[in-house]
C-alpha cells in the first residue's frame, strides 16, 4: 500500500524531469570538454534524442537505470508494491527505447547509450565516450 496519497504521489512523479537531468549534463560536459559540439534534444529525430552530434551522425540517449531497466544494475530495482502495474511501465518503456534505436538507425543514425550509473566516475565515463566517438 502506498503511504502517499493519489494527489501527493502524482506531484511527486511529476517533478521527475525528462530532460536537463544530472546524468545528462554531465555527460554534455564531458563532451563539451573533450570539444565536441553537439545539439539537444532534436525534435525532428525519434525519440527525441538527449544529445545529438550531427557531424558524426551520432545520437546519444542517456538513460536513467531505473526507469529503462539497465541489466544487472542495482539501481534498476523493481518496487515492492503495485508489481503489474510497474512491470507493465517498465516493458513498455523497454519497448519504445528498442522501436527509437531502430527508427534511428533505419534514419542512417549511429546511436549509443549512456547509462545513469556511468556518469558516476567522470574518468570512466570520458573513456566510454571516446569509444563511441571518432
């Protein structure tokens, strides 16, 4: 049983941001810092990519563990209540990430993801970027 009520709890859902997230930004100053030049959150491509860098055809998606359930990560834990109701959120959140990776990559797209628990050692994640960039 959720100790929230309905009201709280949506309020509570709703201040979650889509974009501009800490993950995010880091990692657009770790490629601003390695000189890279990039474009965000480009509406004309699908899914609305979170950093886009047109030269290199590269569009990068920085995904939050929990909420796109990265594999084998601890912040990718399921809640104890409502079980169905966030096994369904969560598979249709799977589904449309797999339907916007192949739109892109059908568009002549490269695309690569960034997991939120990544951007938690600045060096690791400098070392990852550079080995989806040329």
């Amino acid at each position: 049983m959720d100790r929230l009520s309905k009201e709280k709890r949506s309020w509570n859902m709703r201040r979650i941001p889509s974009s501009n997230t800490k993950p995010e930004i880091k990692v657009r100053r770790q490629l601003h810092a390695l000189g890279y030049r990039f474009r965000l959150h480009r509406a004309d491509l699908p899914g609305k990519p979170d950093i886009v860098l047109p030269k290199h055809r590269l569009a990068i998606l920085v995904h939050g563990c929990f909420w796109h359930r990265h594999r084998g990560c601890k912040y990718a834990y399921s809640p104890k209540t409502r079980t169905e109701f966030w096994k369904n959120k969560f598979n249709s959140n799977v589904q449309r990430d797999q339907l916007v990776i192949q739109e892109l990559e059908r568009l002549g797209w490269n695309t690569a993801i960034v997991w939120e628990c990544e951007t938690r050692n600045a060096d690791s994640l400098q070392e990852l970027l550079l080995g989806f960039l040329p």
